[in-house]
C-alpha cells in the first residue's frame, strides 16, 4: 500500500463544487494530485467525492454519508458511484475500510496503523490511540497466507 500524502489547506479551487461553508474539502489541485498519484484518472464525480472526503481531516464515513454530504454539496452522484469511488479509493490505499458486525462499513481517511472504538449509541467509529492497544501474539495463519493487517473495534455504549 502506498502512502498518502496530506492534503489539507484552507484554501479552496474556483472550479470545486459549490457547497455550504461547513462543506468545504481540500484544494482542488490537491484531489487531482492525490489522485493521479495512485494512478487513478481524476474525473470530475472522483474529484468533487475527494474534494468533500479528504477536506476535513481524520474522520470516518459510511458511503450514504458521503452521499448525504454530496448531496448538500449539490455534487450530481449516485450511490452507486459512491460505492464504486470509495473502493476504489480503498484498493489504492487512500482510505482504509473497517466492517463492523459485517451490517456496517466505514471508509477511514487515516490510513495509518490503529484501532477504533465503535460507539453504539450513535452508530460512530471513533480512533483509539495507538498506545492503548497492545497484540501480544497474533495466531498461526495456514500455509501460503500472511497476515495484511489485524483490527481491532471495541464497541462502548453509554452506561444505562
């Protein structure tokens, strides 16, 4: 997996989507370049789905999250094509794709090595600090395979 290099200014493009102002993503330069960078062609709905994925830090979304988002962005895409865009932008490294109980995905935008506390409460995934959450040993795996990564999401729900 290639690394991705931060994209994050508050500067915005003439040319990206226009949006409300708590909706504004990183330069539009940027996405083509982070883009092109991983070999993808930066086409406009790629583009105006970087533009409103990356803009905003870390953080953690559901592709009918990202929908929403496009929506109010007023960005013309299907949900279909947020699918198809989020794995792509997975199978090249760009985001990281964490499951919870198999019902629900979400797409990481820090794609660096750690863990995650899921919220029930409010269906959130949220980072745990690399130092807070030691492997000791990992199993055997059978013959031919190596281990790509472990996960580890800790479900937490507010005390009754």
């Amino acid at each position: 997996m290639g690394e991705r290099a931060t994209f994050l200014r508050e500067d915005t493009a003439a040319t990206a989507p226009a949006a409300e102002p708590h909706l504004n993503g990183c330069p539009w330069h940027d996405v083509t370049e982070m883009l092109s960078s991983v070999g993808l062609r930066p086409t406009r709905q790629r583009m105006a789905l970087g533009w409103l994925l990356f803009g905003k830090g870390d953080r953690h979304l559901t592709a009918e999250m990202l929908y929403e988002e496009a929506s109010q962005a007023k960005v013309p895409v299907s949900l279909a094509t947020v699918y198809n865009t989020l794995n792509q932008l997975t199978e090249v490294g760009l985001l990281r794709q964490v499951s919870v109980d198999g019902t629900k995905t979400y797409f990481d935008t820090n794609v660096s090595a750690h863990q995650h506390f899921y919220l029930e409460n409010n269906h959130e995934l949220i980072d745990i600090p690399d130092q807070h959450v030691a492997l000791r040993q990992t199993p055997e795996v059978p013959e031919g395979y190596e281990i790509a990564r472990v996960d580890v999401v800790v479900r937490i729900r507010k005390k009754a």
